[in-house]
C-alpha cells in the first residue's frame, strides 16, 4: 500500500498549487482516492473478496502454528533456554572479573555447550513426533489446498484486470517473480 499511497500523495502535493478553483482541488482529490482505491485493489468487489480470502487463510495457518508450537512446548523451552543463557553469561562474567582460571571457565562452557545440544536435540524429536503425526499432515494438506485454490482465484481476478494498467502488471510479476505460481497452477 506504502508503494500506492505515497506516490499518489507526493503526485497530489505537487499538483495542488497548479489549481485555480476550490472546484479543481476538489476534482484533484476525488481523482486522487480513486486512483489510490484502485491501485490498492480495492474498487472490485471479487478482488477485495478474493484477497480477503488469501490474506484470512494465512492469518488461520499462523494461528494453526502458533498453536503447534504451544502444544510441542517449543516456545516454553525457547524462553528456559534464554533464561539459562542468561544466568550462564553473568556467571561467565563474575568469572572473568575475579580472573578464575581458564579451565573453570572451559568447563562452564563446554556444560552450557551439552545442555544446549540435548535441549535442541528434545526440541528436534518433539517436532519430528508431530510432523509425522496423520492429523498434522492433513491439516498442513487441507491449509496448502485452500491456500492455492485462493491464490488461484487472486491471481485470476488480478490478471483479468491488467489490460492497460501497468501498476497491476508490475504486481502480477511481482507476486510470480520465480514463475513458481504460474507453473504450479497451470491456468493462467
């Protein structure tokens, strides 16, 4: 929105001490909104509907991990980990200010080292036990179906309107820069 809002604006600015009449401000305004709502997409009823359904698919499978990540315990772990990270560089630095030995402070490393990996490593087999998991897998299926099925009709909507608007064209290319959309759906 930032690369539709701010030229437009910059392009209002400009254009407004060439007006004469409170009447051609005004048809400067009303042709600025509307070159602003059709550039963010959002004077078609099938695009705000279509990217609606796009942009509430991916706010559900974020919500869907977050609850992942809730149910493995990873977050809980990650904050554990940042504690004792913590904990260990202040010891570390007490250590070094009162110039323990370097074996000692060797030894507090290599610990905090093993404690890492074996946590990592409990992390690695949580994850993995839930990836492999059939409910997981159908649900990761049933997201990635309505994801592309949404981005189809998107894209669809989106390029049934490029004709002569080089701004919708730029976005097209944009969102397929790789080609990856166009090859994988086939349809357009």
């Amino acid at each position: 929105m930032l690369e539709v809002i701010e030229p437009n604006w910059l392009s209002l600015m400009k254009a407004i001490n060439k007006q004469e009449t409170i009447d051609d401000l005004m048809e400067l305004h009303k042709e600025f909104l509307e070159k602003t709502l059709e550039q963010c997409l959002l004077t078609t009823p099938a695009m705000i509907q279509s990217l609606t359904k796009l942009l509430s698919t991916c706010l559900l499978f974020a919500e869907q991990l977050k609850r992942f990540v809730e149910k493995t315990g990873i977050a809980d772990d990650t904050k554990i980990m940042k504690q004792k990270r913590e904990a260990m560089r202040r010891h570390l630095y007490r250590m070094e200010k009162v110039k323990k030995d370097k074996a000692s402070l060797k030894k507090a490393m290599h610990a905090q080292r093993a404690e890492r990996k074996a946590r990592v490593q409990k992390q690695a087999d949580i994850i993995d036990r839930e990836l492999q998991n059939e409910s997981y897998k159908r649900m990761i299926l049933r997201y990635e179906a309505v994801f592309d099925d949404s981005l189809d009709e998107f894209m669809k909507n989106l390029r049934s309107k490029v004709g002569d608007k080089a701004h919708i064209s730029n976005l097209c290319i944009r969102l397929d820069f790789n080609g990856f959309v166009s090859k994988r759906s086939g349809k357009w």
